[in-house]
C-alpha cells in the first residue's frame, strides 16, 4: 500500500492531573495511523472483523524525556500504517514537570489501554509491539521489562499488565545515568539538564537503567 492510503485521527488516551492552586486536567494524546481501508468493526460481521484484525505498534518518542510529542515520528509511522500496522502514537508526561516514573508508567498504561479498547480500534489485543527511538527507546524497554513493578503499578485494582509481543528499540539510551555522565563530560549541557530535569537525581537515573534491571534478574520479559 502507498502512504497516500494512510489516515491519522487524534483522541485522548488518559490525562494529566496537576496541582497548583486549583486543578488542571490536561488531555493526554494519542495518533492512530491506519490504512483508509480499514472500517470501524461496526460496520463487519464479528466473523470478518476477526479474520483481519491488524497487528498494532504503540510509538513512544523520543526528546530526552522533556520535549516532543505523538507527531515526531510521522514519516516512520505512516510508513509502518502503509505496511499493513496500526500505529498509536502517543503523548506522555514529560519533565521537568514530572519526572521519573512518570513517563515509564504511562506507556504502561497505554499499552493496558490499547488491549481495552482492542474491539473499538479494530486491533489484535494479542499482536502489540511497542517502538522507541532514543530517550523514547528507553522508555519502551524500561516499562517492557517491567510492566508489573510496583512504582508502576499505580492501580492496584487494574489486572496486572503483559508485556508487548516485541520491542523495536531504536538507538535507545538504555542507561540514563551513562549518559549523563558522558554528557557531564563533553559539556554538553542540553542533555545534562533534560536528564536532570525528568530524573531528578542520579539515583532516579541509575533505578531506570536497563542493564542493571536485566543484570539484577528484574525483567519481566
């Protein structure tokens, strides 16, 4: 198929609750790229509907985890629509306003919540990857190794969450810490103040690599 038989919609996927003074509520966006070809499930059989369920791809981008949002990888993910994917791009808390776990929990979430709405998007709740690039490949391995750890479990009451069927990671800074340290070093003080910004401290840093969760037996997957 060509791109030009791609099609995008925006909808919120979760929200943002913040305090200060009074209460924000701030939509959390997410894209979902397809083929124009693909109808709503209302409009098939549940037979048909079944036979072509598409496999869906859940895009976390990059931004060294404080800028971007759900648009940056549009070239790459009406590519992957074109290929027969849904894609569902989404938008996830960011520092420094929230810092780490936030971000990591949200993909979580957003995986959860494509299986839930699984019927109404027309996808396989069973066939869900999940691709990253850079500080969003980081994410993508960091909450798919480990859905189920308790500082992303923020509801107990939800059923405890699976891992994606596969993880295409893209140049991800697979340790936070590494990086800022090397950042530290050749000055480059973009990156030190992104990663200062989401993580807080070097402690927060070294908690979310993912050597050191592999290395410690902690992974899931």
């Amino acid at each position: 198929m060509s791109e030009d038989e791609v099609t995008y919609t925006d909808e919120p996927w979760s929200s943002v609750h913040v305090e200060d003074g009074d209460v924000t509520v701030t939509p959390l966006l997410v894209r979902i790229y397809r083929l124009k070809e693909t109808a709503p499930v209302n409009q098939r059989t549940v037979e048909v509907a079944h036979r072509h369920r598409r496999p869906v791809i859940l895009d976390v981008h990059g931004g060294t985890w404080t800028h971007k949002d759900r648009t940056l990888d549009e070239l790459c993910n009406r590519s992957l629509a074109a290929a027969g994917f849904v894609v569902a791009a989404i938008d996830f808390r960011q520092g420094p306003v929230h810092q780490h776990p936030a971000a990591s929990c949200d993909v979580v979430n957003a995986l959860q919540w494509l299986r839930s709405n699984a019927d109404r998007l027309d996808i396989d709740p069973n066939n869900i990857g999940i691709m990253g690039s850079s500080s969003g490949g980081h994410l993508a391995l960091y909450a798919s190794i480990t859905p189920n750890a308790p500082h992303h479990r923020t509801h107990q009451e939800v059923p405890l969450v699976a891992p994606p069927n596969y993880i295409i990671a893209l140049w991800p800074v697979s340790d936070p810490f590494a990086r800022y340290r090397y950042a530290k070093r050749a000055n480059i003080e973009r990156l030190v103040q992104a990663s200062e910004g989401y993580f807080g401290t070097e402690d927060a840093m070294r908690d979310a690599s993912v050597p050191r969760v592999v290395v410690a037996g902690g992974g899931e997957t």
